[in-house]
C-alpha cells in the first residue's frame, strides 16, 4: 500500500492498542479500511486478520467481499447472527408454522396428501412449506462466516424529537438475517387466502351471476324481528352501504374481483411478490368481512397480516421481493428499472445479506 495510507493505519493502531510497537502488515495484504474507529485488512475472500484478544473491540473484517462487519471467532456479541443462532431460528420458525396450522386450521397435516377438489388444502403443501422453511435456514447457515455477523447499527444518532426503537424490533422489521420469521407467516396467511380464493374460482355461484356473494349481502343486512336496525357492534353507515350495493346490483362484477383477488393475495404471500401490498389488501377484506358480522378465521389473518405490513422491507426476502423490491423501488428511492445510470454507479453497495 501507498506510505500514507500505512502511517495512518498506524496512526490508528497506536491510538487503539496504546502502544507505539508498529503493527506487522502480511506482505499480501492489499486494502485497508476504516470502520468506526477500527482497521480491517482482506487480501483474500476468506482470509481475516483480527486484533490480540487483549483488545477491547475485534477489528470487523470484510468477508467474502461484503461489506458486512464478521466478529472472529472468539468473539459473539449479543447483536450477531452466528450459524447456531441460525439454526436455532430456523427450528422456532417451523415450530412456528406447524403451530399455526395446528391451532388456527384443521387437518393440514392429516388431510388427503393430494385431493383434486381443494388443491390448496392438499396436505403436501404443508409438508412442501415446512421444507422450504427448513432449507431456507440451513442455506442462510451455511452462507454465514464462521464467526458470525455483527448485526449493531453503526451510529445510534437521532434527529431533534425523534424517538428510537429497540434495537430488536428494527432487526425484526428491517434485517434480512430475519425474515426467516416471516416465512411461515406468509406461508400460513397465503395459504389461507389460496384456499379461500380457489373454492370461489371454481364455483358458478362466485364467476357468474354472483348469487353466492348476493345472498352473503342479504344475511348481513337482513333484520329479524324484534331487532333494532343497528344493534349494538354493527354499524348503521356499513349496512347502509351493503343495501346500496344490493339494489345496484353490485354482486354481479364484485364476486369476481372478490375471488379473484384472495386468490391473488394467497399467491403473492406464498411466492414472495409485493408482500406489504398483497397484505394490505388481505387485511383490508378481513376488516369488511368482520364489518359484515363473519368472525371465522378473519381475526387470525388480520392480526397477523398487520404484522406482514409492518416488516413489508424483508417478510418477501426469501421469495421474489428479493428482486422486485431492489428493482421496482419505493416512493423514496428509485429502483433500478427507474434510475439513471448515473443514480445506480452513485448508490452506495449493499452490505451481506442472507
């Protein structure tokens, strides 16, 4: 390296180690960076030099050329993701789903392994997700440095009234060492949705004259005797508006966008497209269905798809947000099919992931 960079990285280490001894540099070594205060050498992709464990703070290394921060081996802080942490978070997320199947459906495990009538709830997709989940953690494993990744956010600073999150909480919702978590939630909730969504697809009653949807309206709205005309927790405006669309005859067109659309929510949850938006719109039907006096499994999917919604940065990481969301963007930052080429040399590299 050029003498000015070296007297630097000395500079650095005498300030760091309290002592004027010079550091020995390998003949090989080839980049020297600085990093919250600290040195990283790399002269080969799997090959890291760290300080004498006297040191207070390990040096953090590139690995792999990422620029992700790797602790040594000797050293495991609390905010990293080692391979037995990973393994360990690969069998709560299956526990994960087989629990959510067990407690909020009924014969996932036990049903027909293959049944023509509700592909969806053919009990070989249980067993098909479950062994997603599990490859998808072993493939993270395996692709972790042996001695983890240090996961600390690399300034703590906040703007003037701006209150911060626990550190845990914006892992959970922004890291992609984490959307493991999410998997079995997407898998679960989408195949929900898929299942609901089918039913509807094949039935006359939903793709053609929309009676099914028709009479759902007429029970909501419908008012026994003796009953006032909003009892207590309904809503007089939510009934009003079924009537309306009653007497328009809106359940001719809308018991399709209705099928068609669970339908499509399921499958963008499973696969991984546009997790945040197909979420939304899963828990917005769960509302108006609850609005509509139907509780079943409604509940269920609009807790958990709230909680899609909020992790929407990483719940489709494993699936094809991987690509779709780096492509498309957000309303903040441009993606790369609407850059410049200028704007894609300018953006900074993207750190180790999953």
């Amino acid at each position: 390296p050029p003498p000015g960079i070296l007297s630097a990285a000395k500079d650095l280490y005498i300030v760091s180690h309290g002592s004027t001894a010079t550091p020995h540099f390998p003949a090989t070594s080839r980049t020297i960076s600085r990093e919250n205060n600290s040195v990283a050498f790399s002269s080969h992709p799997t090959q890291s030099f760290a300080r004498p464990r006297h040191a207070s703070n390990p040096i953090l290394v590139s690995m792999k050329g990422d620029d992700a921060r790797a602790l040594p081996r000797t050293t495991v802080g609390r905010c990293a993701v080692t391979k037995n942490r990973t393994y360990a978070l690969t069998a709560a997320s299956a526990a994960l789903f087989a629990l959510l199947c067990w407690v909020f459906a009924d014969g996932l495990f036990t049903k027909n392994f293959w049944n023509g009538e509700d592909i969806a709830g053919s009990a070989i997709w249980t067993y098909v997700m479950l062994t997603a989940i599990i490859a998808a953690g072993l493939y993270q494993a395996r692709r972790l440095p042996e001695g983890g990744v240090d996961l600390r956010p690399a300034s703590d600073a906040t703007v003037a009234g701006q209150i911060d999150d626990p550190v845990s909480w914006k892992l959970l919702l922004g890291n992609t060492f984490f959307a493991l978590v999410w998997l079995p939630v997407r898998f679960f909730v989408g195949r929900e949705w898929v299942a609901a969504g089918e039913h509807k697809l094949r039935d006359d009653a939903w793709m053609g004259g929309g009676g099914a949807l028709k009479g759902y309206w007429e029970r909501a709205t419908a008012v026994p005797e003796g009953r006032p005309a909003a009892p207590a927790g309904t809503y007089a405006w939510f009934e009003d508006l079924l009537r309306y669309m009653l007497r328009h005859e809106w359940y001719t067109w809308f018991a399709k966008v209705i099928a068609v659309g669970e339908f499509l929510i399921g499958i963008g949850l499973i696969v991984g497209a546009l997790v945040g938006i197909a979420a939304f719109f899963g828990t917005l039907m769960n509302f108006n269905f609850q609005l509509a006096g139907t509780a079943s499994t409604n509940p269920v999917l609009f807790g958990l798809g709230v909680f899609l919604v909020l992790a929407w940065k990483v719940a489709g990481y494993w699936g094809l947000d991987r690509v779709l969301l780096a492509a498309v963007g957000t309303p903040w930052t441009r993606g790369r099919l609407f850059s410049r080429g200028d704007e894609i040399k300018a953006q900074p590299r993207q750190v180790l992931t999953a």
